[in-house]
C-alpha cells in the first residue's frame, strides 16, 4: 500500500485541480513560478501536447471537458512546490486530445528533445500528453531517441477543474522522477498514479479509472514513494540500436485489422487497396483469425506487404507457429506488444527500409 504521508501529499495536490483555473487567473507572472535560484537543481524541460491534463470544464453538459486546453507554464505554475524539484522551462508543442496525435507531434517532440539533449540543456523532460494514445507516444519516442536523458510522459484521468483532479500530483511526481539521477539510463517512463512504467510494457486498461495505466506482461519499474523513488531493478541498456526516422512525416501506412467471429477477407483486402505497407493483426487468442482471414494476410504478405500478428487480449505473448504457420505464410509475430505498440514498430522498421520478414521479427524480439 501506499505510505499515509504520500497519500496526504496526494490529496493535498489533488484538491488544487478544483481551484485550478482561478489559480492561473490570478498568477501574474507563470514564467517567475517556474524558476527556481538554486542552482544545484536539475533542469527539467516540460513540453505540452495536450491531453485531459490540460482539460477545462465543458459548457456541454454533465462532466463534460475539453482536452488541451490549459498551456503546459500555467500548469506547472500552479503547483505549490513543484519549482523546488528542479529548474523548470515549458513550452508548448501542441494542444490537442491525445486521440488525434500524429506523425507532425511526434516528429516535433523528437526534434526539440535532441536538440535540449544535444545542447546539455536539459537533465531530464516532462510531456504532458493526453492518456488515450500516451502508450503509443511514448513507445514511438522509446524506439528512436538514443540518449540517458530521463523523459517521462504523464497525463491524468481528470480534467483540472474537476474535483479530485489526479493531474496536479502526477505532474509533481513526473518532476521528481525526470529530475532524479537514479532515473537515467532508463529509457521513456509513463508516470501516473504513484507508479513508473516503462515505455513496452504499459497499457491504459479502463476508461476512467486513475489505475488505469498498468504492465501486464511485466509490471512496473518503480513506484514515487515517500521521500524517495524506488525502482525495482536496475537499468537495462538496449538490445540494438535505436531506429532512424525519415526526414519529415507522415510514417509509411500500416493499418490494424481487428479480428472478431466471421470473419471474412474484406478489411484485409480493403486495407492493400488502399496502400498499407503493413498490416497487424490483432487476433483472437494467440493472435489468430478466421481461415478467410489468414488467407487473405498470406495473400498480402506475397504482394510484399508485412504481416505481423498480435492479439487483441491484452496480455500475454504471441508466439511463432503455433496455430499458424509463420514461416510458411511469411509473417512476423508481435510477442508481447499489443496492436497499437506493434503498428509504431512496424512503420519505424518500414520507414527505415527493415522489410525482410526474419529481420523484422528479430526487432519485434529486441528491446529498444
């Protein structure tokens, strides 16, 4: 269980969302807030894209928001105490519902990130990032940023003007863990919740829940505990090198079919048609489908187009013939990245020109 004295911090945190627009309404310098004189802190840099955390009350109706609508200075300036975690900077990359992120944000986080990173600027980076695509995000910039530098995305399950906002205490433990030395090395971190996350292995698995970021297949790394973060194991460096984005998006197409009781050839078909340079498959069970469907994967994998098979459980591993004849059919298997994870991965690897298909499955193998 959480200790008492860290759930006292959190409510206290939490009941600044219901006070929070007023909050920024009466700062009258953000940017003051955010500087700290001592410095011996570590410097943090907070990029905003969005999301619930940076959600106002609706005049619709009910507990009606909408997303992205509170700058990433104001809600780091609204923060009691936050400014002596670390030096703070934030700037604003985009402000939008993390379900309709794409290739251009993405692009833009890795662009300025290197750059921070390249200019020893920053020790560590905040995104504030929406929760419903944070996984992908974070997955995405896990693959292709090659640096120690701590970078933590967070996001919460509340707007900031509901009562029990979650997102003031989640941006205040991200601070305390992109600051922290123990935390380099480590790769991209999802922070939520009093617990850390690594980039492969989280998963968003309820839709409203404050829990609702867990790892299935391998737990957390580490919790923000009392006075301290406690990591569960040590870092682990990559297993192969990071993957090379192309000059400017878009990333190559690369659709999800998802598998369902008959089944027929039709999304399968429909989805060459329309140009997919890859498709996954997020199968029943072990990554499975329907004898239409199969059919018509083998069909696409001999047009050159890559297969590769996950499974729409949410847990566990797809594994390699099986139930279905990898080798023979020419398809890949995800292991234990879900559809969504397993898209980013194979848009990565086309647009870096990995297209034979055992290459591809030994960087579904590799941890990045």
């Amino acid at each position: 269980m959480t200790p008492h004295s860290l759930r006292s911090t959190r409510f206290a945190l939490t009941t600044i969302g219901a006070a929070f627009v007023l909050m920024i309404g009466l700062l009258a310098s953000p940017a003051a807030a955010q500087r700290a004189s001592d410095t011996t802190l570590a410097r943090v840099l907070v990029l905003g894209t969005g999301g619930t955390i940076a959600g106002q009350a609706s005049a619709r109706a009910g507990n009606a928001y909408d997303s992205g609508k509170v700058n990433s200075a104001d809600l780091v300036a609204a923060i009691p105490g936050i400014d002596k975690l670390a030096r703070i900077s934030a700037e604003q990359i985009a402000s939008i519902g993390s379900q309709d992120m794409n290739d251009k944000v993405w692009f833009d986080l890795v662009k300025r990130i290197r750059a921070a990173v390249d200019s020893k600027e920053v020790d560590g980076v905040v995104i504030t990032h929406g929760t419903d695509t944070m996984e992908e995000t974070a997955f995405f910039l896990q693959n292709v940023l090659d640096t120690d530098v701590p970078v933590v995305l967070v996001g919460s399950m509340r707007p900031s003007t509901a009562i029990g906002a979650d997102g003031p205490a989640n941006l205040y433990e991200a601070m305390r863990v992109a600051s922290a030395p123990e935390s380099r090395g480590r790769g991209v971190l999802v922070v939520l919740n009093d617990t850390i996350h690594g980039a492969r292995w989280v998963q968003k698995t309820n839709t409203t829940s404050v829990q609702t970021f867990v790892s299935p297949d391998a737990g957390p790394v580490g919790y923000v505990d009392t006075g301290s973060l406690r990591y569960l194991h040590p870092a682990v460096p990559a297993e192969r090198a990071k993957l090379k984005l192309p000059e400017a998006p878009p990333l190559p197409r690369v659709d999800i079919i998802y598998s369902h009781a008959n089944m027929d050839a039709a999304p399968i078909e429909d989805a060459v048609k329309r140009g997919a340079k890859g498709i996954v498959l997020a199968g029943v069970g072990d990554g499975n489908s329907s004898k239409a469907a199969i059919d018509a994967l083998a069909a696409a994998a001999k047009q050159g187009v890559l297969v590769v098979r996950s499974s729409r459980v949410g847990s566990g591993f797809v594994n390699r013939n099986v139930e279905v004849e990898d080798d023979k059919l020419g398809f890949a298997v995800a292991l234990d990245l879900n559809p969504q994870k397993a898209r980013v991965l194979l848009q990565l690897l086309i647009a870096g020109g990995i297209t034979e298909p055992k290459a591809v499955q030994q960087a579904y193998a590799a941890k990045p």
